[in-house]
C-alpha cells in the first residue's frame, strides 16, 4: 500500500502525519510541488514484458505526461543493489526526477523546507519531484523495482550529492 509520513527534520523518528488515501497523499505532496497519480494500464504487462511492453501497457499516461512537463526522453530501470545503495544519500537532479512504479516498491523521501515526506511507491504510482529538491531514494534490503524515467536531458537524470548526513537519520524501507 502507497503512503505517506511528514516528518519535521527534528524529529526524525515521530511523523507529524501518515497518511495512506491516494487524494490525501496526492494533495499534501501537491502543497510542496510534488506530483502524485496512480496508474492503471491499458493492456496486460507480462514478467518478462521488458522496456518495449512496459511502455506499451503505459503508453497513453506516458505521453500526456510527456506533453504535458514537455519531457522528451523515456526508458525503464530495473532495480539494482549497488545503483540503490548510492542513492541513499541526500542529493538533488538537475532535471525533475519523474518515476512511475510499474512493478516492485520504493520508499522516495523528498526534504522539503524542515519537512521530510517520505513516499512508499508502490506499482502503479507516479511520482514526479521538482528539480532541485533534495531526495534520497531506498529500494529496501532486496531491491525489486521496474520503473519507468521521463526526463528532459540525459545530466539531468545524474544524482549530484549534498554531502548532508540527514537521510541516515530517517527509516529505511525494510525497516
């Protein structure tokens, strides 16, 4: 199940708020620029469907997406260990990180002002985060994952790391 927990930075273990209805987590991410949708496909997506039948299966979504936040590039990542442990720490994208979950979870904390909202995405949710918010981004212990990218500019996709600490005081996934 998709949620949300709104954490002050001083209290990174005590949530100010969890939430886990779609309009809720959708309208208090939205208050911070974050978009937030889930997806239902239009055909069937096998195992082993790959980057062609992923996109396909998502196809009308990812174009009005596409036209809408004028993104000009797709393609499909799987989860990987050691690309998921990198990720951990707090960094930030040059482009709007835009991740739509088609299969597997992953938790996406954006820090916001002296918030953190930590999302669970899970298959079928979208999630687009604003350049230049902070964010890290945890597979769990076992990452599995197939999500689908959007961007405008391949540099914009490369994580450019904060060297703040603050993500190792927050929960992990499997935690």
């Amino acid at each position: 199940m998709s949620s949300l927990s709104v954490f002050h930075q001083s209290t990174p273990d005590i949530p100010n708020k969890v939430l886990t209805h779609l309009e809720d987590i959708a309208a208090t991410l939205a208050e911070q620029g974050i978009r937030f949708e889930r997806w239902t496909a239009q055909s069937p997506v096998q195992a082993d469907a790959g980057q062609a039948g992923v996109l396909a299966a998502y196809q009308v979504q990812i174009d009005r997406l596409q036209h809408e936040g004028g993104y000009r590039a797709v393609d499909v990542i799987s989860a990987s260990g050691d690309l998921m442990s990198e990720l951990l720490d707090e960094h930030v994208y040059s482009d709007d990180l835009v991740r739509f979950f088609a299969a597997g979870r992953s938790l996406v904390s954006v820090r916001a002002g002296e918030y953190v909202h930590a999302v669970v995405c899970e298959k079928g949710d979208l999630i687009v985060v604003p350049a230049g918010l902070r964010v890290w981004i945890d597979g769990g212990d076992n990452p599995h994952f197939v999500a689908v990218r959007l961007f405008n500019q391949p540099e914009g996709v490369v994580a450019q790391f904060t060297g703040e600490k603050l993500a190792e005081r927050y929960a992990r996934l499997d935690d």
